[in-house]
C-alpha cells in the first residue's frame, strides 16, 4: 500500500471515527430500561449523559436534563470528561490531517514537515480512541454493577420472587455500541497515519552526515594544489642553490 493512500485512508477513518464517538455522545440511549421484568412495557425510560427521558411505543418521548452536577456521580462525570476530552482530540488530529495530507501541495512545504503533522495527528487520534473507548466501558461497568445489585436485592437477595413487578434494571443502550466502534476505528485511524509518517520522511533525514558537506574538489584544483606543494618544498643546498631534490612530509 502507497503512503499516499495509506495517509488518505487513515484520515477518512480517523473523521468517521470522531463523528461517531461524537454523535454517542450526544444520544440519549446510554441506558435503556429493561423490560424483561416488567409488566407494563409500553412506557420505559433511557437515559443519556445529559438527558433523562421516557418513551412509549406509540413513538412519543418526553425528555428532562440532569438540572444538577454536583449531585452526579464522580464517575458520570468523569466519563462526560473522557468523551469531551476524545472529541477535542479528534477534531483538532482532522484539522492537522487535512493540511499533512501528500496529495495536496500548500506552498513550499516540505514533506518533513508535513511528515511530523502526521504523527501528530496519529497520535491524537490513537489517545482520543482511547479516551472513547475508556469512557463507554466505564459506563458500561456502571450498568452492569447497578444491574447485578439490583436483580439480588429485587430477585432473590432479600425474600424477592423471579418476575416480580417492582424490580427494574437497565441495559446497554445503542450509544455504548456507537461509541465502541468510533473509539476503535480512531485506533485504527492512528496507527495507519503513523505508519504512513515513516514512508513520508525523506531518507536523507536518517543518515547522520550529510554527503554535500565533503564535495570533493575538482580536477583542476588539485592539478593546481599539487604544483604548488611540488614548486614550495624543493629542497635547497648547502650553498643557497635550489636543488632537484624533495621531500614528503608526513
């Protein structure tokens, strides 16, 4: 694969990726109710990271924002921070990969340079892929926590009956998936562009001397050089007579 279409892929991957973790983190589904338990399905509630709502099934939704933040759990809000935190990253890593690509020429700009863009937008991408997926999995572990408590002390833990009708846990919401597969492709974005960046170097740029700082001198000025060294270091005689004689010297 060229490093042109590796760069290029990359990029594409790395934009589809930061709308998807971005679009995750603006839907409302994060938690869905489960309604295994439950006798009245028509009505459940989901919840986002900024709004809780209800639905029913004739397509109707009523939602609320959390009016607080201070009353949310730590965790809630750390995992609104990494989701914040990966969206910035991407955005600026697309930004910084338009203007890298190889295949649009912006001025006198060397390949060096847009080599070093590269990385940099790799890397970003590889640490908001991160921060995506670290997010949605610590939300996650949060449903799957509240869900096992809440099946023992509703189910059986206390003297409760399977199927009771006051037990009401939750499930994983179309947002935890959404955001799974844009923190991945951001990973996947990253390293494409980083491997793209060690095609794009110059190779010049890995040797440590440069060949034009010992250009050799030319045919004539050594012609020149050697008369003037053979001419300057005759030897001379006792009596101040130049002599035919010579001497190298070390």
């Amino acid at each position: 694969m060229s490093v042109s279409l590796l760069q290029v892929a990359g990029f594409m991957l790395s934009a589809l990726g930061t709308f998807l973790i971005a679009s995750a983190t603006a839907m409302d589904m994060w938690s869905i109710e489960d309604r295994s338990f439950t006798v009245v399905t028509s009505i459940y509630a989901y919840y986002g990271l900024w709004y809780s709502c209800v639905g029913t099934e004739y397509g109707t939704t009523q939602c609320r924002p959390y009016f607080t933040i201070l009353g949310l759990p730590g965790l809630f809000q750390g995992v609104r921070a990494l989701m914040i935190v990966g969206i910035v990253l991407g955005v600026i890593g697309v930004l910084i990969a338009i203007f890298a690509l190889k295949c649009l020429r912006m001025g006198n700009m060397e390949d060096r340079v847009k080599a070093t863009m590269t990385i940099t937008s790799g890397a970003m991408f590889i640490v908001a892929g991160i921060c995506a997926i670290a997010g949605v999995s610590i939300f996650a572990n949060l449903i799957v926590t509240n869900f096992a408590l809440t099946s023992f002390t509703s189910v059986g833990g206390f003297g409760g009956s399977f199927g009771s009708t006051g037990f009401v846990g939750y499930t994983f919401g179309a947002a935890l998936f959404v955001g799974w597969v844009g923190g991945g492709i951001l990973l996947v974005a990253g390293v494409m562009l980083c491997l793209a960046c060690r095609g794009m170097m110059p190779e010049k740029g890995f040797n440590i001397y440069d060949g034009t700082a010992y250009k050799a001198a030319s045919i004539y000025r050594s012609e020149a050089k050697s008369k003037t060294y053979n001419e300057s270091h005759r030897g001379q005689s006792m009596d101040g007579r130049h002599s035919t004689q010579r001497f190298d010297y070390v």
